[in-house]
C-alpha cells in the first residue's frame, strides 16, 4: 500500500514569524514524529511552501491579508529547522496561494492508496489541499490528522476539521 503525506506550509513565518501562534508552535514534536514514522514505514513525504515574491501587497490575497509572509528567499519562507533534514532531497511544491494545482497532478500521476495532510494552517492552506486533493483524486482515501495541525484560531481549526469532515476526508 502507497501513502503519501503532504507537510503543508511548516514554514518559519507561520510557526513563530510575522503570522505564527503558539498553537502552530505545539504541533512542532507531533509533526516531527509523524514525518520520522511515515519515512521510516515508507511512505512518501512531501512539503508545501507557502511562496510569495516582493509584490504580495499588491495581490489580492496581500489586500485581504496585509501581513507580508513567506517572501521567497527570506528566513520566514524557510521550512522551520526541526524539519530541514526530514526535507532534504524530498519534493517541495512552491505555492503561490492556497491550495496547490500541481501537488493535486502529482498525487494523481503517482497512483497513492491513501493520503495524508499535516501542517498549517488547517483553516487556510490545509484545507484548500484537501479539497483540492479530494476532487482530483475523489476515491482515494484523504485524511487529516487533527493533532499535527494548527489553524488561525482554535475555533477556525475545528470549523476546518468539520468542514473537511463533511466532504468525506478522514479526521485522524
């Protein structure tokens, strides 16, 4: 059987930079640990890397978030360094926005049984990967783990959690 876990978006801004909380900053040892299980069973790992460039005030998603972040080439952008080695020589997709088009080509071309998202935040970027994941791949089974996520707020993560619940992805 072929896993895939997708690391979204663990990156220095959202753990403890300009839009990091506390709450991403407590999944850290749950992340790490999963990551390190999934390698050592087999599994594919791969990460997602929230990417902006110098414009982001001009984007729409700039407007309606006006916290540059995750600027391409800066400390912020970075993976956090407790996951720099489990990354190493691991595909990394790059992301302009939310969700990911090419993550979703990449699942559907690699034949997985199942699939598996972990990161930040569950509310915003996990959520739109699932989905995404989810109607490109609709009967392959997508799960979330719930104590390897964080959102926004507590409440925005559960809402997520419900959310994703109801289009039929597993809440682990």
């Amino acid at each position: 059987m072929s896993k895939l876990l997708v690391v979204v978006d663990m990156q220095v801004d959202f753990v403890n930079g300009a839009l990091g909380t506390k709450e991403a900053e407590a999944i850290v040892p749950a992340v790490v640990k999963k990551i390190k299980e999934e390698i050592a069973a087999g599994s594919t790992v791969v990460f997602t890397r929230d990417t902006h460039q110098d414009n982001y005030p001009d984007t729409q998603e700039g407007r309606n978030l006006p916290v540059i972040h995750c600027v391409e080439g800066t400390a912020g952008w970075q993976l956090i360094p407790e996951l720099r080695d489990l990354a190493e020589g691991r595909k990394i997709f790059n992301k302009g926005t939310f969700g990911s088009i090419q993550l979703a080509h990449y699942a559907a071309a690699s034949s997985f049984d199942t699939i598996e998202l972990i990161g930040l935040c569950t509310d915003i970027c996990v959520i739109s990967n699932a989905m995404i994941l989810k109607a490109a791949l609709p009967e392959v089974p997508v799960s979330v783990c719930a104590e390897c996520c964080a959102g926004v707020t507590p409440e925005s993560h559960n809402n997520a959690l419900a959310a994703m619940k109801m289009c039929q992805i597993g809440i682990v």
